[in-house]
C-alpha cells in the first residue's frame, strides 16, 4: 500500500524525506501527528520499533561512522562504530518503563511513565550518529517523537542516521517522521525549536552555549554540558593496569567524549613509574619546548582550545610542530603544573597533561578545581577503598569510575546501561527512557486491595 494512502500517515505535512523536511514548521507538524499515532498504536509497538532500530544501526554502524568523520573531519571511524554499537546495544527500552504500585489497607496506587510529547533534540558534532541512535531509542521507547537540531559541523551525518532510522521505522509498521529534522539547519531554525509551543520538552547535548540557550528558553530542559574529567593515580594503584586504563580512555576517538580522562594527577612517588607504563601502553611524552610550542597552536589568545585541531590524531597534533611519529601512537603525554590551559580545559583532543602532587589529598583537592563543578565524570586509579568512597563524596559527579577507562562509566567492558546525554547542568545525570518521561499516579482508594 502506498504511503500516500496508509492510515498512519494521515495529516502528515508533505514535503519529507525519511524525516527530514524544507522548512521547520513542517518537521514539528510531522513529529506531532507522529506522536500522536506511537501513542494510538500501544506498548507493543514501541518494542518492535525499537528493536528494528537496533537492528538497522548495527547494520549501518560501520557507514554512518564513515560518514561522521567525513562530514566532520574529527575523530576516528573505527571509535566511533564503538560508539554507534555501544548506543544500540545498551541504550535501555521500553522496558525501562516499569511501573510502581502501592497496595495497602485503603486500596491501590501506581505511578506510571507517560510521554511528553514531542522532544527537541539539539545534538553535538563529537557523537553526531550515536546520539541520534541513543536519542531514537530512548525517546521513542518512552512515547515521544524527536524533532533534531543538528549541530552545524554534523549536519550530513545527522541528517543521515535520522533517514536510516526513519526507514527502519517504517518497515516495522511504525509511523513515518517519528524523527525529523530540517535539510538546512540555521541559528534561526534552532530558535524557533527551542520556543515553538508544539516542542513539549527540549534536551540539548554540546557546548556551554547551547546548555545556556536551551536552560533560557522558557521551556522543561534537559541539558548536557561539558566536561573536564580529571584522573587520579596514588601511590597504591595499579601502575601497569592504570597505565593502559588511562592511555584507552584518554586516546578513545582521539578524546571527543566529554566522559574522557583529560587531566591526570599522580602521587609523586610513582609519577616516574606511570609515565614510562603509558609510553608502553602506547602513550608519546612530550618534553617541555614541546609543550609549549603546542600549546601556542593549540590555545587562542582568549585561552581557549583552537577547534581548527579538536578531534585530530596525536600523529596531526605533533606534525604541527614539527615532530613525527609513528601511526602506533594513540596519545600525546606531557608533564605540566596544574594552572596550564592543557589542564584546566576540555581540549577534545588526545593531549593528557600530568600534574605531580604530593599525596593523595593534594590529588583531590587539584581535580576538584579542575573539574570547574561541571558535575560530570572523575576516575581514580587506586587499592584502597576508603579513597574511593573519599574521592566520590567529594568530587560529586555524575559519573565516578574506579580503576578503569572512563568508559566504563557507561557500560563498556562494564554493567549498566549507556548513555549520550550526560545531563549535569539539570541533574538528571545518565538519560534514559524514563528521563523523557513524565511520572503519572493514580489512586484507587479501597479498590484492588485483594489481601
């Protein structure tokens, strides 16, 4: 039957492709009538749309992956297939959705997730593709429809896994536009996302402007901000492991992650001995002249990081200054003092600066300072499990790793689910399904209490 005449395309503006549309006005229209059908079409539905996204982006993972770096010349593909599988594999569904029941001597109340309707999805150029497979299948396992606003150094690749999903959709028999987006996205297109009265919740996944702008709208935000994970290594961890923990997740898609280790702090006694484990684990150590001739490239006169070199390779970074080295190298290593830009910002780029400390306490109180209260990710490499109780009470992030790679905070090589928005500045901190959600109660008094 031809989607022209097929009930659940019914009042759907024309003018899309796979979800993507000329003119935003129609992409929200599109989402609302999409709602509107997932809603109509029950439980069932949700479940056998989700596992048909999860079967084409494991499919398509390798391509889209391709494409995100083409489209924006950062990171790098077999990273970020990682990322793609990691989003379909362990984002949670509609089985997230379970709901509480209260039963005593005066009846029943339960409390159930309702949807919010339609989301406005903004989303970053670092995890273009796995933040729409994220998106797609927690938003939609909790009833809602997405209408994306791709980041401007991500539109193609966006645009892209939104089709593929939307193509997805369809075959399983679930409504076409669930999520759309507009073929040219501006400034303007974004504003009017951000307030149009049909947009019922809006989550924003990047920069501090686009936290702000989304926090400022006068609508429910979810938001996600940076990032300035700092690692701590004393004197009782495991040097070897801690080495190559901290080498795979600092250098993990050329360290675009906001949940990458981007500073380290290491007690003096072993500071030597964790240097020479990194160079081992494939880390490149960088003398002083070399730091500070990468860091007249790297920093713009206002102390920000130079997004000309954001997401390249250790091999990109180092030929700028004249060095070589060999394509083995995942991560650029220097030793430097706490109050360098190297430290105190979030590069996104495989550089990890190492500040000696005194002791342990010294370690603390330098990554707290570093991670500027963003409230997002801290790892500690250590024996003792008083320092990671010590260390997680006082750093107050919303994800906390314990002797291993930063991604083990969201299911890799680890338990729990995964996650692409990481919201710290509204604390919701690791979305999932029930995070687009709304919480419904209903009591029954003196009803359905059968004991």
């Amino acid at each position: 039957m031809p989607l022209a005449s097929s009930p659940v395309t019914a009042g759907v503006p024309s003018g899309g492709n796979d979800g993507i549309f000329g003119d935003i006005e129609d992409a929200i229209n599109a989402s609302v009538a999409a709602q509107v059908q997932l809603t109509a079409m029950g439980m069932d539905m949700r479940k056998t749309i989700v596992a048909a996204i999860r079967q084409t982006a494991l499919a398509e993972s390798r391509r889209l992956a391709e494409l995100a770096v083409a489209d924006t010349g950062m990171g790098r593909a077999d990273h970020k297939q990682a990322k793609n599988d990691l989003a379909t594999n362990r984002t949670p569904g509609p089985e997230d959705l379970e709901p509480e029941c209260f039963t005593g001597d005066h009846g029943m109340t339960f409390v159930d997730y309702a949807p919010f309707g339609v989301i406005g999805s903004l989303t970053p150029c670092t995890n273009p593709t796995s933040t729409i497979i994220n998106h797609g299948i927690a938003m939609i396992s909790a009833g809602n429809s997405v209408v994306f606003g791709p980041h401007p150094a991500a539109i193609q690749s966006t645009l892209e896994a939104i089709r593929v999903l939307n193509r997805a959709i369809v075959r399983a028999g679930g409504p076409p536009n669930l999520l759309t987006s507009i073929a040219e996205p501006t400034l303007r297109t974004a504003k009017i996302l951000m307030t149009h009265p049909k947009v019922n919740l809006l989550v924003a996944t990047g920069g501090t402007s686009v936290v702000k702008a989304a926090m400022t709208s006068g609508k429910r935000a979810i938001a996600a901000g940076p990032g300035n994970p700092p690692v701590i290594v004393d004197e009782t961890a495991d040097l070897p492991k801690a080495a190559r923990d901290i080498v795979a997740g600092a250098s993990f898609d050329n360290n675009m992650p906001c949940i990458c280790e981007k500073e380290c702090f290491v007690v003096q006694s072993v500071a030597d001995r964790l240097i020479l484990e990194m160079q081992h684990a494939g880390a490149y150590l960088i003398n002083r002249q070399h730091v500070d001739s990468l860091t007249k490239i790297l920093i713009t006169e206002d102390g920000h990081p130079n997004r000309d070199y954001v997401g390249k390779s250790p091999q990109v970074l180092l030929n700028a200054i004249g060095l070589s080295v060999p394509a083995n190298i995942d991560l650029v290593i220097c030793e430097t003092v706490e109050e360098h830009p190297f430290v105190q910002e979030e590069l996104l780029m495989p550089i990890l600066a190492i500040v000696r400390v005194s002791d342990y306490n010294a370690a603390v109180e330098a990554a707290i300072r570093a991670e500027h209260s963003f409230r997002h990710t801290a790892i500690i490499h250590t024996a003792r499990i008083d320092r990671i109780t010590d260390f997680a009470k006082r750093i107050r992030v919303n994800l906390f790793v314990a002797n291993g790679p930063c991604g083990a905070a969201l299911g890799t090589d680890a338990e729990g689910y995964s996650a692409m928005t990481i919201a710290g500045p509204t604390g919701e901190g690791a979305c999932r399904p029930r995070t687009f959600s709304t919480r419904r109660r209903v009591a029954l008094p003196g009803s359905l209490r059968v004991l």
